[in-house]
C-alpha cells in the first residue's frame, strides 16, 4: 500500500510542477485512463467475488 501512496504523492507532485511551470503533461488523456481503471477492476473482480463467496458459505 505504501508504493501506492508514494506513486501518488510523486504523480500529483510531477504534475504541479508542470502546472507552475507551464508544460502539457504527456500522460494520456482521461479517457484512456478510466479505460486502464476498468482494466484493472475486471483483472480484480473474480477474484474478490470469490473471496466473497467463500466467506459468506463458511
């Protein structure tokens, strides 16, 4: 989780950086990556559903 927070903390610095001093990001644009999120939450979502279903039968 740590990595995580790190990662964020540098990404939202990196990025107010280029805010103050006045350069485009070359991230992609939002579209892409709410895309890469939906990747991600169906990589994740059987797996979770399962961890779901074996506590709720126990």
């Amino acid at each position: 989780m740590k990595a995580y927070i790190v990662s964020l903390a540098a990404g939202v610095a990196v990025g107010l950086l280029y805010n103050v001093i006045d350069v485009k990001s070359p991230a992609p644009p939002i579209v892409a990556l709410i895309g890469l999120l939906g990747m991600v939450a169906g990589e994740h979502a059987i797996p979770f559903a399962r961890m779901v279903l074996a506590h709720v039968t126990s």
